[in-house]
C-alpha cells in the first residue's frame, strides 16, 4: 500500500501462544543503566524462557564492569536465528497492532507501525519527515550497530508522537477493539503495568488510517497549525523515545543499502523500521520538564553573565527577588512566544527570570544555550538534571548550589519548536517514568 509519508504495513513477529508473555517482554535496553540490580533481576525472572532480554543488549552491560559484549552479541545472533528456526516467532499477516498500555497514569493508546528510514535524518538541522526531538549522541550508535549488522530481526523499543489535538487517527481504535482480534493481553514485569494488542489487517482500516496520518502530515495545514513561513519543511513524526534505536536502524539501513541494486532498495526489509505510534495529546503521557541544578557557581555572577547574554542575543532581563527563599513553579506561557520566565533559588534566596524577546522558542533552549556557554568559561562548575522540585530545593540549600526551575512544556509546541530550532537542548522533557518505557514484545525481520 504506497503513500506519500512512507508508512509500510510491516509482517510483525510475534512469540507463539505458548510462550509467557510475561516472561518475554522485558524493558527498552536504555533504562536502568546505573541499576545493574534491575537487570539481574530480570534474568531472575526470565531464567531458561524464550525472552526479548536474549534478544537486545541492555545498555547497563556497556557502561558497569568488564562484560563480554562481544560475547553477548553473537549470543543475540543465535537467539534470533533459533527462536526463527524453531518457529517461537510467527510472522503474522501484513498489519498493523493497536496497543493499550496502563500504568497509574492512565491507558496510553498507541499503533505499532514500520516507517521508511529514507523518510528519517537524526541530523541536528534535519528537515525529514521523521526527525528527533532531543540530541542524537552519536557515540552511542555503534554499539548498537554492531548488534544489528548480522541479527536476522529488529525488537525497537521505538516511540514516535503525532500532534493530532482533535484525537482522529489512534484514539478511536478504542471503540473497535472488541471487532479485532487480540493477540496479547498481560501484566508487564517489574511494575510495568498492564498492556495489550489487537491485530488491525484489514485493508479498509489500514486504508483510513494512512489516510489520517497523511492529513496530518499536509503542508498547509501544518504552517497554518504552527504559523510557520513556506521555507519549513513539513515535521508529522518527532521522536518520544528510542532515537538512538532509530538512529543505529538508519545507520544500518545506509551501509546495506550500499550492496543492493536499484531494485532491491526499494522493498528490503532493513529500510522500515518497525515503531509505536502515539498521540502526544494522549491523556496519560505526561511531559514533564527537567530541571537544572548547578555546584560550585556564583549565582551572581551567574546572573550577570545571562544578563550580558541576553544583551548581545537581542533579548531584554529582568530578574525579580522573593522576599524569602521559595520554590516558585512557573505556569507555561500558552501562544506566547516572545516572552521567557523560569525560577532560580539557592541557599539563601530565590527569584523570578523573565526574558523578553528569546532566541530560541522555548525556555529551556533559552536556558541551556547560555548556560552551555557559562560553563564552557568556568570549568569548575558542574550541571546536573533533576526530575522534582523538591530535589532542586534540597540540593539548592548547600551552599554554592544553585537551580533552576522551568515551566512544562506546551505538547503542541514541542513539535514546533522541532521545527523552528531544530533538535532541543539535551534532557529538555521526560516522558513518564523509567518503568513506562516501552516494552519489547513485537519484531520484524531485516533480513531477506
């Protein structure tokens, strides 16, 4: 089924009904890298059965202790090509899988999907169709490449946002779902919640929902939606989570792409990636911004270089004192661009910022470009991200400390600040809690 925004309807693997969903799903490979406990747990839990843990490379293994990495890769390679040859996989109909994920949040609803990678530039100025939200750290893609240069299939834990405000493309899956077949419905280990799937194959539906994605994607619209010039070049998927994942699935694709003709470029199965689709407006995914707490600065000095940044950038400051030290959340500013405020505190006072006239289009890019700067000229201070307030108020009470508390971030303009400014500042948003990551459950294969 061609179209215009590259979407494919994907062949997905799944475990055969016998294996333990429970046991086969386990978290994506970048959370808990600092938690080698988590992991060990998991293997606890997973012990001899068929799992996607014997299928990724939790990124815990590449940065704690002397582990044979390489060891576990071809490890992964022969897991891969036994659950294929043993049929523990079963390659369904072409189609998509609709997806209802609960935690204390709420029910997140999502489309499991293949994207074309020719539609995908994890660039810092990228311009395509499908682009990152965050900074792509380059470093960390080789490692992933090597698990994927001889793996027979993809696992992603891939998560793409759509502004789809009037809720018309997933959302009313909901309705349906007791016409679809279910092909999984479990609770997810280690307080993941509860999540589950229904297979979509009909051609009609996969038909319409094409169709939604690509009004979604049409550029008049689009300009209309974030008031943008013609020279912007149209976003319809940012990237939530999994950037790194999509990345090394994109490097991958340019080096396979390099031994196949003409012909063969266009349908090998290692130029779609396979990811979940979900509304950015989706009640239960919470945005929530990161805060900055810096050690070993003078906040004076600190607020007189912003000022001085601000003055050659073309901006206006004003700071204004608290009459005492408090935490002071700043509501987001809805539509209104030309104004920036967040707040600061440190041992002994605190305050308001207001920056008129900003660069960039959202008070973190304000924030964390200048302080890129500030910390590039004094080297002894150090930064740190901080989820909570109440960490930032602990942490700002040590003498030399000092945070900064920013505002949430608009869903909507997340995507056109993508668009303006390109990729955002590192660690601008968290998107839910490290155990409401996506799970690996659904595969595909890369291979012919």
């Amino acid at each position: 089924m061609k179209n215009k925004i590259g979407i494919h309807i994907p062949e997905i693997l799944l475990p055969e009904k016998s294996v333990s969903y429970e046991k086969w799903a386990v978290i994506a490979c970048d959370q808990y890298t600092s938690q080698p406990e988590y992991w060990e747990e998991v293997s606890e839990i997973v012990g001899d059965s068929y799992s996607t843990l014997k299928l990724t490379l939790p990124e815990v293994y590449l940065e704690h202790g002397n582990y044979d990495t390489e060891g576990m890769i071809k490890k992964i390679h022969g897991n891969m090509r036994e659950y294929l040859d043993k049929n523990v996989l079963v390659p369904q109909k072409p189609g998509f899988i609709y997806v209802e994920r609960t935690t204390e949040q709420g029910t997140r609803k999502g489309l499991v999907i293949s994207i074309d990678l020719e539609n995908y530039d994890y660039a810092a100025n990228s311009q395509s169709l499908v682009r990152p939200t965050e900074k792509t750290v380059i470093e960390r893609i080789p490692p992933r490449v090597k698990v994927r240069e001889n793996a027979t299939a993809e696992f992603p834990h891939i998560m793409l946002l759509i502004d789809d405000p009037n809720e018309a493309i997933i959302e009313p899956l909901s309705d349906m779902k007791n016409k679809l077949e279910k092909v999984y419905d479990f609770e997810l280990m280690m307080h993941g919640g509860h999540i589950s799937g229904y297979k979509i194959e009909d051609g009609e539906l996969m038909g319409k929902l094409i169709s939604g994605f690509e009004k979604l994607g049409d550029a008049e619209l689009i300009r209309e939606k974030y008031s943008l010039t013609e020279d912007k070049a149209v976003l319809l998927f940012a990237v939530g989570d999994g950037n790194h994942s999509l990345a090394s699935a994109k490097a991958h694709w340019e080096n396979v792409k390099k031994t196949l003709s003409a012909e063969q470029v266009e349908t090998h199965p290692a130029r779609f990636a396979l990811v979940e689709v979900v509304n950015v407006h989706d009640k239960s995914l919470i945005v929530e911004p990161i805060h900055r707490e810096l050690f070993n600065v003078d906040s004076e000095a600190l607020l007189t270089a912003l000022g001085v940044y601000c003055k050659e950038n073309g901006s206006e400051l004003e700071v204004k004192y608290h009459d005492s030290r408090t935490i002071m959340n700043i509501e987001a500013l809805t539509g209104d661009y030309s104004t920036h405020m967040f707040s600061f505190v440190t041992k002994d006072k605190s305050g308001t910022i207001t920056i008129k006239n900003p660069k960039a289009n959202i008070p973190v890019g304000t924030i964390q470009v200048f302080l890129d700067e500030f910390l590039a000229s004094n080297t002894n201070t150090k930064i740190d991200y901080i989820h909570g307030t109440d960490v930032i108020d602990n942490l700002s009470a040590k003498e030399g400390n000092m945070g900064f508390i920013l505002p949430p971030i608009e869903k909507s303009d997340l995507f056109r600040s993508v668009i303006l400014d390109g990729v955002m500042p590192r660690k601008t948003f968290s998107m839910g809690e490290a155990h409401e990551k996506r799970y690996y459950i659904e595969g595909k294969k890369i291979v012919l």
